[in-house]
C-alpha cells in the first residue's frame, strides 16, 4: 500500500475502496466484541465460514467480523445486510439454517429473531427496542465495521475530519470548534476538553503530549473497552485532530494490559495508520508529523487517574501527584500534557464533521452530546447504551434497558462506578447529565451504570465499593489509605451486626476528611457510595444497628433460615440440596435445620417449592424452636395453607 | 522574581513567586505543622497535616499548603475550625497504627482513639525513601505493597554493598523514630537479604 500524500489521495483511496464493494451484495456480520467472544461467537464464525464454503457461497457472500453491538445480554449477535436483520443468541448448530437462508429473499430463522413482550417478532437490529431509543453517534459504526481493517473505517468517511483540519482549518479554529462543541470529558471528570487544550497549547514548552486514558478499571464498565476494541481508528482520529490542534507531535494511548483484544485491535490500527500515511511524518503530505506509542497498564485502578497515570508513563509506581499546576501545563516528564478518555477523543472527528452547532443541538444545557452508558447489575437488557444527554434514568432503565428481570422491584441505581452515588426510584426521573447527577449525590463517571433490585443490602453495596476503594488506593496519602480502612472497618462491622450506636455519624465524619483532604479524585469521591447510601437509605443502616435486622435479607450475620412445620411436607429436596447436611428429617418427618450448621448459603430457600414455601428466611427476630426431632408432618386431604 | 503579597492568619505577608504556601508561612514565623515535609526534599503532600483553609474571589476551600503555591490576595488560615477538625481526624487516623504520637495528639486533644490498626508505629511519610533517594542518592529504602498494605523496606541489595553503614541519617528524619529503634540503631553489619526483608519496617 502506497503511503496517501494528499487529502486528493485520501479521497481516491475511499472511492476505490467504495467502488470494490456492492451494497446489494449480501454480508454476514457476525459481532465480535468481548461480550460475544465470551458467548462463543469463534465458533460461530467459524461455522459460518465453514458453511458458506461446503454451500459454494463464498463468493456470493461476505463475513465480517465486528465490533461490539451493545446488546450484550443476547448475543452472540448476526446482522445479515442488506436487510438488516438481526439474530440474537446465534450457535454454532444455528449456522446452517441461518446460512441456507442468506440468498432467500424474505424468509427469516424466526426462532432467532428478538421477540417483544407480546410475543411479535422483530427483524431489523434498529427496531429492537434496545436500539430504538438509543442514539449511537459515537458508538454505531462499530457494527459497521471490521476493527482489524482500516479500510472499513475509510468507507464510512473515516480521517476525513483529520484531512478537513490538516488543509481548510488551523489549529486555532480547530480549537474553537471544540470549544464551542462544550465537549466535556468522558472520562469522568467533565471538563471542557477545549478549555484543556487550549490550556495545553498556551503553556510554554516546544514538546507538548497527548494521552488517551483507555485504563477504565470500574467493576462492570467497559465502554471504552468496546469502543477501543470495535472501532479504534475513531479514537486515533480524534487524538490526532486534538495533537494538530495542541501543537503535539507524540502522544500516548495508555491501555490496559487486560484488555488484550483492545491492545491488540490498536495496535494493529496504528500500524495501518502508519502504512497509510496518516500517522508518522509529514501526516497526508500536509508537513504536520505525530507518532504514538502504546503503554500497557500494570493493572492499578488508581493509574485511571490522570497525574498517576503520567508517572506511569514516566516509568515510575503509578501514584499521584499534586495537581494544583495542572498537568495540562506539567504533566509526562514535566511537559505540558492533555489527557482525554477514549470516548472524548472519539466524539471529536464528529464535531469536526458535523460542526459545533450540530453537535450542541443534543443534549441538555450544561452536558452536549451523547453519553455511552454500561448496563449492567439487575436489569432485563444489559449491554451498552448510548444516549442524549439529559435522557432520564428511568428511560434507560426501563425504556431502554427492559426493566428489573423476574418482576422485582427496582431499588437503586449505582452511576459513576465505584466512587459513584447510589440514587433510590424517587430519583429515578433525573435526568442524566453531568451537573444533574453531581448534584444528586452522584456523578457521571466515565458512565457506569448498575442497577439493584429489592434483594439489595445498601449497607452491603457501600461496604462492597469502599472495600473495593480501599484495596485500590495507592495508599500515599493518610485521608485515602487510613480514612477508608476505618471506613471499612465500621461497614463491616454493621453488615456483621455489630455496628454501634454513632456509627452512622461516624461514618459521616470520617468521609467528610476523606473528600476534603485526600490528594487525588480517588479518595476524594471514595465515600460516595457511603454518603449517598446513608442520604438515601439511611433507615436500612438503622436496622442493621438497632434491631440487628438486614431488611433485604443479604448480610449473612443477621439472617436465619428455619422450616415452618406447618408448610413442610418432608419432600426431602431441601434436605438433598443442602450442600452442608444441615438439614435433618425424613419421610413424612418435619425437616429442620441445624442452626450450628447452616451457612445461610440460601439453597434451601430456593429449592423449597413455592407451593410450599416452606422455607422461611427471617432477619432481626430469633428462630422459633424447632419440633421435636421425629415429629410427623401434618397430613391434611389436600388443604394446605 | 516577582514579590506576591497575600494575608496569613490576619497578617500581610510578602512572598516570591513561587514558593509555597508553607515556606511563606515559615518565613513569616507563622507555623503549620507538617509530618512529611523536609526543606531538603521536594514537597510530597501526603500526610496532609499542613493542610490550610484559603479564600479567594469569595470562596473558600482547603489546600495543602506544602504544595500550594503563593497567590496575590490570598488569604490565608492556618487554624481555622475546619483546618484544626481536619487534622485531629487526620492524626486519629495516624495514631492507630502509630501510637507513638500520642503526645502530638493530646496536643490536639485526642486522649481516646477511636481507630484500630495494625500497629506499624510507621506513618509512611516517606521522608526515609525520599531523602535516601533525593539527598543521599542511595535508593537504600522504598516503599512495597499498595494501600493499606503499603510499607517501607530496605532493598538488601544496597544495604548489603554496606552504603548505610556510614550514612544512617534515615534516623533522624524519621518522625516516629522507627528506623532507629528497629534497626537496633547500631549496625547493618552482618544482616543476610533474609533479616532485611523481614525487617520490613
């Protein structure tokens, strides 16, 4: 491949690749992002291979393999083209008759397709309900397109942005577009990405760097991760957009070692980039040179943060520093430095594009654009979802996100990540943007998003996360190290039922120094889940100290589980199921459990049957006594309570 | 270099730009207590302890004033509630795995700590690794584990070419006066890369 040495160049390119492909021409593509991967979608590409050639349809029909599509919850995903249409949860052993059916116009695997609540079929990918309400600037051509070939990107207009401001915009006006877009980091903390770049630029120093943060390390997010692995030439676009507008001619893309499939996708992409000329000296014959070097990450949650991950960088244990000089002004080897998250690098090619003014005209006032959201924990449809800024919590949720499975009750919603808020359904029509969720107790995050049903301990999920906080703390500053470990400590001990009167004040006292003092945004957002769990839940902390009551029945302290004699019928499944033998009885005797001996693992509870429910699970009141050993259940003719 | 007037603790103050908030507070002879600073060191900020309370452009927040610099019209309060409340925490915090300041905090008035830990009776200040590796140039010391497992340890490898032998001013930066007494404050001479890992302070 000759290296493109114009914007003329980059143009011919596209028109020959576009000129080599029929949009008749039939295309199975099959998602293979890490979600599907995990669902087995290697071997249903294989299968498909296999099958298209024991047909003699490989000329006839394309494969290709995608980036993520989202719906994670139901894949391995197919979307055959032209018709778009969509199967869900595709095997190996489907392949055949999904193949065979390819080249028959109008007939359909029915079995495969997305059904809705009242049992319709739905055919097109768009048309699901999932998607529907989703607007996927950022996030949807990653179903469009094969991550490992870069002409896949070029097809769909890819480094057009980057030739538009290399030849008709100079650096400044690239700067003011971005400026005038507000677009806000993604990463979490929210600030005009313009504003930092300009603050870059300005800053005194010939060499000048630029980051893209790809080390997301919350439990149950991986946007980035999917965007890194499903389409990263958008991601490399806009950061080399951002060097031509910060005046930068190395940059860095500091990625996760855990993310093997997005290491390997990027650089694979870099070394497209650099064949074609769009990376490496002289970028597209415009004088404008850029290089990247990937950095792996080590695996420490707290190097998500941007000083620590430039000492990182540097070489150095990643941990963070003072950052009352902005690192935007000294940040890699005391160089000016601007660090974005991979999904606000990806929006920029589209800003350039589409204009600032387009992209205002979505979301809220304070928050422009989209937002991709992960969706996980107890909802129907998780997966990763895409949406306006300003889109309610309960649209995402339900709308989007098909409600709380097995028709329980939606108790809360984590947003943020770990050092996120939990906000309770009376909040559940905030809309969701930067400044609506901060002010809630909350915040963005980099758009984590888990959801809890009833049969969620609050005091548990703040215990889980500032646990999970702790252990990730670098532990250089005493607030953050020795604030969360007592703050542990005390969430222990209440999830034990040994929490104290005070505790609760305590546990106030105790976050407020570890906001206002710690040294980085790890400890100073850390007891998030804690405050907002004692704002929204605090009679659920009560209960656990005053009556030794969970009320969600979760903490294992405070639960008891015993046989009503009234209910049993001495089927004997709990008594076979019980993994500790805990269980005495036998037949037509009353079975009872050995309190000394249950592990409140809560496989009794669930095996008993419900026409029986025999099985009580109780919490803050004392286990009645139990029968007599030998007692006979009650026999009644088919009257049974 | 440019002069830069701000106000501590009611008290108009002239500084060079670029100092910090804790080195113009020093030479004015207004004192902010600190655990991990050294005039010798480059500032770290992890202890917190200076810790000071400013106000600009009507509004008010707390900084570290080891690393703060000096700004035109600050002001600046080195013992306000909030700051003193800060720092009792900080050092409850600090006595549960170092009981040896329990001098320092009845100074602040905590007679009764409310916090266990392990006792370590370190602080993890980090003065021995950083002047170790900044004045001395020895790198004999360095910090192993993360968070709450975090320590300071000898490296056997220098210990052993003998370098400490002649130095040990670890000992007196220490501000709990570990190194000293946990390693005998007498000789390095004869320990085996096992007794300095097991050492680990």
């Amino acid at each position: 491949m000759a290296r493109l040495r114009s914007a003329a160049d980059l143009e011919k390119k596209r028109a020959q690749i576009l000129s080599k492909r029929d949009p008749k021409k039939p295309c199975i593509t099959l998602c293979s992002g890490t979600g599907c991967h995990a669902l087995g979608s290697d071997k249903v590409y294989q299968a498909i291979v296999s099958e298209l050639s024991r047909n003699g349809l490989k000329s006839k029909v394309d494969v290709r393999r995608t980036g993520c599509h989202g719906f994670c919850e139901r894949g391995p995903i197919v979307v055959i083209f032209p018709a778009e249409t969509c199967y869900l949860g595709v095997k190996p052993g489907d392949v055949p008759e999904v193949v065979s059916k390819v080249l028959m116009d109008g007939e359909l695997v029915n079995r495969l397709l997305y059904k809705d609540a009242s049992g319709e079929t739905i055919k097109h990918e768009g048309e699901i309900p999932f998607y529907k309400h989703q607007r996927r600037i950022v996030f949807g051509n990653n179903r469009l397109i094969d991550p490992k070939n870069i002409d896949d990107y070029i097809a769909l207009g890819g480094y057009s942005a980057l030739a538009k401001v290399l030849f008709e915009m100079g650096p400044e006006e690239v700067l003011e577009t971005v400026k005038r877009a507000n677009l806000r980091g993604r990463g979490g903390g929210g600030f005009p990405a313009g504003v930092k770049w300009e603050t870059t630029r300005n800053a005194p120093g010939d060499i000048k760097y630029v980051v893209v943060n790809a080390d997301e390390g919350d439990p149950g997010a991986f946007m980035d991760r999917s965007l890194l692995e499903g389409n990263p030439h958008s991601v490399l676009e806009g950061l080399i957009i951002g060097a031509y507008a910060i005046g930068s001619h190395e940059g860095f893309v500091y990625v996760r070692q855990e993310y093997p499939l997005a290491v390997s996708n990027l650089t694979l992409a870099l070394s497209q980039v650099r064949e074609y000329g769009l990376l490496g000296k002289n970028i597209l014959g415009s004088g404008f040179d850029f290089e990247v070097t990937v950095h792996r990450g080590a695996g420490a949650f707290v190097s998500g943060e941007s000083s620590a991950l430039m000492t990182a960088i540097e070489g150095v244990v990643g941990e963070p520093r003072p950052k009352y000089i902005r690192t935007a002004v000294s940040g890699i080897w005391e160089r000016p430095t601007n660090l974005n998250n991979v999904e606000t690098w990806a929006n920029v090619p589209l800003i350039i594009n589409r204009g600032a003014d387009w992209f205002t005209s979505i979301g809220t006032d304070g928050s422009k654009g989209t937002k991709i959201f992960s969706l996980v924990g107890k909802v129907n449809n998780t997966g990763l979802v895409e949406v306006p800024m300003g889109v309610s919590l309960r649209e995402i949720i339900y709308t989007i996100g098909g409600g709380i499975p097995r028709g329980k009750k939606f108790k809360a919603v984590q947003t943020g990540g770990p050092s996120g808020g939990c906000l309770p359904e009376s909040l559940i029509d905030l809309p969701v943007d930067f400044d609506a969720l901060t002010e809630a107790g909350s915040m963005m995050g980099s758009g984590g998003m888990i959801v809890m049903d009833e049969d969620t301990c609050m005091a548990d999920v703040a215990r889980y996360f500032t646990n999970f906080l702790a252990d990730e703390s670098c532990g250089k500053c005493i607030p953050c190290r020795a604030g969360l470990e007592q703050m542990v400590t005390i969430l222990d001990r209440i999830c034990r039922g040994e929490g104290e009167a005070g505790d609760i004040e305590l546990l106030e006292e105790l976050s407020e120094v570890v906001q206002d003092v710690s040294l980085c945004a790890l400890g100073q957002t850390a007891p998030n889940p804690v405050l907002s769990t004692i704002r929204h839940f605090r009679d659920e902390y009560e209960a656990h100290i005053e009556r030794k009551r969970c009320p969600a029945g979760v903490c294992k302290a405070l639960i008891s589980y015993y046989i009503d004699p009234n209910k049993c019928t001495a089927c004997g499944i709990c008594l076979r199921e019980c993994p500790v033998e805990a269980i005495s009885g036998g037949k037509n005797l009353v079975h009872i459990i050995d309190q000394e001996k249950c592990t409140k693992c809560n496989t009794c509870f669930e095996v008993c049957p419900t026409r029986f429910s025999a099985v009580v699970k109780s919490s803050g009141e004392s286990v009645p006594a139990a029968p007599p050993l030998g007692a006979e259940v009650m026999r009644k003719k088919g009257k049974r309570e | 270099m440019k002069k830069v007037r701000l106000n501590i603790d009611g008290k108009d103050v002239e500084a060079q730009e670029g100092m910090t908030l804790l080195e113009a507070a020093r030479d004015a002879g207004i004192h902010i207590p600190t655990l991990c600073y050294h005039e010798k060191l480059a500032p770290y900020g992890a202890c917190r302890f200076c810790t000071v309370e400013i106000s600009k452009n009507a509004e008010t927040r707390l900084v570290t004033s080891c690393v703060y610099n000096v700004e035109d019209g600050l002001v600046v309060k080195t013992d306000s509630p909030k700051v003193i409340k800060m720092r009792k925490m900080l050092l409850e915090l600090m006595l549960a795995s170092a009981p040896v300041l329990s001098e320092l905090a009845s100074q602040y008035g905590i007679e009764r700590p409310r916090f266990k830990s392990e006792v370590t009776q370190c602080i993890l200040c980090g003065l021995c690794v950083r002047y170790c590796a900044e004045v001395k140039g020895a790198n004999a010391i360095t910090f192993v584990g993360r968070g709450v497992n975090r320590r300071v340890a000898f490296i056997d490898e220098v210990v052993s070419t003998g370098v400490c032998m002649d130095c040990r001013e670890c000992f007196g930066v220490c501000p709990t006066g570990k190194i000293p007494r946990e390693t005998d404050g007498a000789s390095f001479e004869g320990l085996t890369v096992q007794d300095v890992l097991a050492r680990t302070l």
